[in-house]
C-alpha cells in the first residue's frame, strides 16, 4: 500500500499535463498522451451481459430515429418478460414501447403495416414458438412482399426474442427455428453469441430495409461478455452478413452459434493443449436469396441497404 502511494504521489504532478486524443481511425477510442511523447492505454473493455448490451441497444436506436419503435407482450410497463426492455417505456413513453394483447398474429401483422408505412418496428416474441401463431405475418406478409412488389414496397423489421432450449420451460419453449426462418427467402436472420454480437447485430438490424429474425438464446441473457471500446460507441454496428472469425486456428474448423459457440471455445481451448489449433466460426449471420419451385427458379430480391 505504501508503494502504490508513493508511485501515486510521483504520477500526481503528471496530472495537469495529460489530454485525452482519439487513436488514428477510431473515433470512438482514447489515448492518454503526455506532453513528453508518453502514450498509456486507457481501459479498453468492460463487462456487459448480453441482457444489457439488447438493452442499450434498443435505447441507442430509439433515441436516433423517431421512426422504431418496440411492441410485444409485456415490453413496457414489465420491461419485458426478460428485462430486455427495462427502463425504456419510462424514458420513451406509451407510443414508442407499446405493451400489447397476448396475439402474435395480431401485434406481427400490426408491425409489418407499420414497417410497409415508413416506420421501423422491433417485434418482440417471447419465445419464437410462439412466433408460429404470426408466422403467416413473418413470411408471407414480411419476407416476401418486396419480391411481390417489384422492390417498390420495402419492410425494415426486426423480430427478436429468445429461441431455442432454456431451462425447465418444457416443449413449448424449447424448439430452435434457426433452420425453420434460415430456409425463408426474403428474411436476414443473425443470432448472436456475445454481448458485442448482440448489441451490434440488433443495432444493424434495426437499421436495415430488410425483414430481420433474430435469434436470442434466454441461457445468454445473464451471461457478462467484455465490450469492447469500439463497441460502447453509438455508431457501432455488426454488417449482417460478413463472416466473423471467433478463435484463429490451422488444424480444424468449428462451425456454430449462439450458445453454441461457447462450448466449442471450451472444445477448442482442450484440443490446444493436445497441439490442435481450431479455428472458430460463429454463424451469426445468414440468409437465403435463392427460392427454388417446383415450376420456376427466381431470386428474391432485397432493398439495398
């Protein structure tokens, strides 16, 4: 303890002279940098849970455009069913974060007029098993009404929730449909791992012309994952569709996502001991553009973006 006070007291006339500057190319980073050419790190990264890096999400792009706004079951004055939406119907209010009758059918159909009229709808689902009561709204409403009209009539949504197994909530909240809404031409879906994939998958998301799915898994919402200085920037997004590469390796490929990728980082941090490099590659984005029928091969176009 006296150590550090004495180094503490050394440091302390340095004080006055140190300015903060952004590092060449990032403009969200900062430098400490002494008038006599010394450069010390500032902290780079914290810890953020997947549940808040959603959170500050959905705030970051509510606050930018006028034009999103959150609808589903239980979003505003419960904060949602898993604190998702926690805190934004306060500071937004009843038109921008709107609770909603347990009828997904009815709020998804809701929110795709709403994306057809100009607006950027974020739905959300409590549990994807339940987006198959909407899933006529989700495909034939949404995915494909920008094929249908030509490119003339565009749909910018997001439908988000969790998907997949959790614990103890039985058949009805456990199915994945990642093969299901990945085999759907029209749709972009991404299903994020970390909490900087979740923040800038959403974030991408909500700013795309495109009808989004996004895939969360309810086991991740609790888990802390580093954010990166980049990615605590407002501007910060992930480009859906660009390959991301989670673990370099020369010997093996692993191929998954969601929760899934961090069981094969466990896999891949074993077989590193035994002298096998895996290489680590998280499918948080795909999509489909090629619709095949029985009579005619056509491509589903999407806006651009």
């Amino acid at each position: 303890m006296a150590a550090a006070v004495a180094v503490l007291r050394h440091l302390a006339p340095l004080g006055p002279r140190l300015t903060r500057i952004p590092p060449h190319g990032c403009t969200g980073g900062r430098l400490l940098q002494h008038r006599r050419g010394l450069r010390l790190s500032a902290p780079a990264a914290i810890q953020v849970t997947v549940r808040d890096a959603l959170n500050q999400a959905l705030d970051e792009e509510l606050e930018r455009d006028e034009r999103v706004f959150l609808l589903g079951e239980e979003v505003a004055q419960y904060d949602g069913a898993y604190k998702i939406s926690r805190g934004l119907w306060k500071k937004y209010g009843d038109k921008r974060v709107i609770d909603t009758p347990i009828s997904e059918m009815g709020f998804a159909g809701i929110a795709v007029g709403a994306a057809m009229a100009g607006l950027r709808p974020v739905c959300e689902f409590m549990t994807f098993n339940f987006s198959m009561q909407a899933i006529d709204q989700v495909i034939n409403s949404a995915a494909k009404t920008c094929y249908m009209s030509a490119g003339l009539i565009g749909v910018p949504i997001v439908f988000r929730g969790p998907n997949g197994a959790s614990a103890g909530v039985a058949a009805q909240h456990s199915q994945c449909f990642a093969a299901w809404y990945g085999h759907c031409p029209g749709l972009k879906v991404v299903s994020p791992w970390s909490a900087e994939d979740a923040k800038g998958l959403l974030k991408a998301a909500i700013r795309d012309d495109n009808p989004v799915v996004m895939l969360e898994n309810e086991l991740l919402y609790g888990v802390p994952f580093e954010l990166s200085e980049q990615a605590q920037s407002k501007d910060f997004v992930i480009p859906i569709g660009k390959a991301k590469i989670e673990r370099q390796g020369t010997h093996i490929t692993l191929v998954s996502h969601s929760r899934l990728v961090g069981h094969c980082m466990e896999a891949a941090s074993v077989l590193a001991k035994e002298g096998v490099e895996c290489e680590d590659l998280p499918l948080t984005t795909w999509m489909l553009q090629l619709c095949v029928l029985p009579v005619q091969m056509f491509l589903c176009p999407m806006q651009k973006t």
